[in-house]
C-alpha cells in the first residue's frame, strides 16, 4: 500500500481525541496507582494480621494475573453482579489497580530504605505514630522511589493500548477504527507510534534529570 499523505488529514482529528482519552486514562490510572499502592504498602506493614494477610493475599492475586483479564473481569463480569462501569472508568480503574500492586512495592523498598536511626529519632522525641509516619518516614522513602514510580508510568502509558480490547477509543483504537473504515492502516498505525515515542522519550528523559537531582 501506497503512504497518502490526504489519509492523514482525515485522520489527525480523531487522533488528537484519541491523544487526550490515552492520556486522561494515564493521568487517573497514575493516581489511582499512587495512592492504592501506598495504602497497600502501610497495610501490609500493619501488626495486625487480619489487615495484613488479606492485603498481602490480594496484591500478589492481582500482580500475578494479566492485565488485559482484569479489564474483561471488571467490564464484563462485575456489571452480572450489578455493577456497571463505563469503557474509559473500567480502564483507569483496572490500569490503576493493576499497576497499584507494583508501586505498593516500590513503596514498600523506599519505607525499608529509611535509616533505623530516623525510627529511633522518632521514638526518642516521643512523636505519635502518625506523625512518625507523615513528617519523618514518608517524605524520605518518597524522595527516594519517585523515580521507580516514573518508570511504571511510562509503563502505564505502553499498557494503554490494552484499553482498546473494551472499546476505549484511545490512540491505537482510533487508528483500528479509521482503518478499519478506510482500509488504509499504514498512516494511522505509524502515526500511533510516533506519538508513543514523543510521548516516552521526553518522559524518560525528565526521569533521568529527576533522578540526578534527587542524588544530590
């Protein structure tokens, strides 16, 4: 097939809808990850092994099975069970929960990282718990993983296209429909891949900067 620059005219406009349901799905995912992944990781610290052992069990459930089966569960198994979620609302839940088991032990390295001695510190000026927790423990683990979380969600980003397969009409969907349409592939796939790359590349890049400032 010929490349027909008048192909790509027709479809930049569903593209750039495409461009912003990826990235609406990356930003809601991101944050459903970081702040999942975090009660994860308090959680499976608790002493109690009634919140412990539950948690651990459904995180590694949930890090041991595939993504793409998540999104078919919650889109078309949960709504037998009344609950019914939109396309885009299953793929930011499903990439967020997915993805919230793997910051969970990112976290998990970065609170194991923190000295002994802060723990001690803590103690020895007689700070509460939570305290300990929010002002000592939390803001020197973060600083330390805010890389590792960059990285998954570049990760998150290359995972987008899974959102297709529940109808999700992000980059890769719009260019299946347009060429479905119009017969025309080689345009729309091309462009779909440029704009991963324009995408990830700067983004890996600012990671590398934030990572050389943060060891400093």
């Amino acid at each position: 097939m010929n490349w027909d620059w008048s192909t790509l005219g027709d479809f930049l406009p569903l593209f750039g809808h495409g461009v912003l349901v990826t990235l609406q799905a990356l930003v809601l995912g991101a944050l459903i990850a970081f702040a999942l992944g975090l009660v994860w990781a308090l959680a499976q610290r608790s002493p109690l092994k009634v919140v412990r052992w539950p948690v651990t069990a459904v995180t590694e459930f949930v890090r041991n099975t595939p993504l793409l089966v998540q999104l078919f569960f919650i889109f078309y198994v949960l709504p037998e069970w009344g609950l019914t979620l939109s396309a885009l609302a299953t793929g930011v839940i499903g990439l967020g929960l997915h993805y919230s088991t793997y910051t969970a032990e990112v976290y998990r390295a970065g609170i194991d990282g923190v000295p002994a001695g802060q723990w001690e510190a803590a103690t020895a000026l007689s700070l509460p718990r939570s305290r300990t927790w929010a002002a000592v423990i939390l803001p020197q683990a973060l600083r330390r993983v805010t890389p590792a979380l960059g990285n998954y969600v570049i990760a998150m980003l290359k995972d987008s296209p899974m959102l297709m397969t529940i109808g999700v009409l992000e980059m890769l969907g719009q260019a299946r429909q347009f060429g479905s349409r119009t017969f025309q592939m080689n345009e729309p796939i091309v462009v779909v891949g440029i704009a991963f790359v324009l995408i990830a590349y700067p983004a890996s890049l600012l990671l590398r900067a934030l990572e050389r400032r943060l060891a400093r």
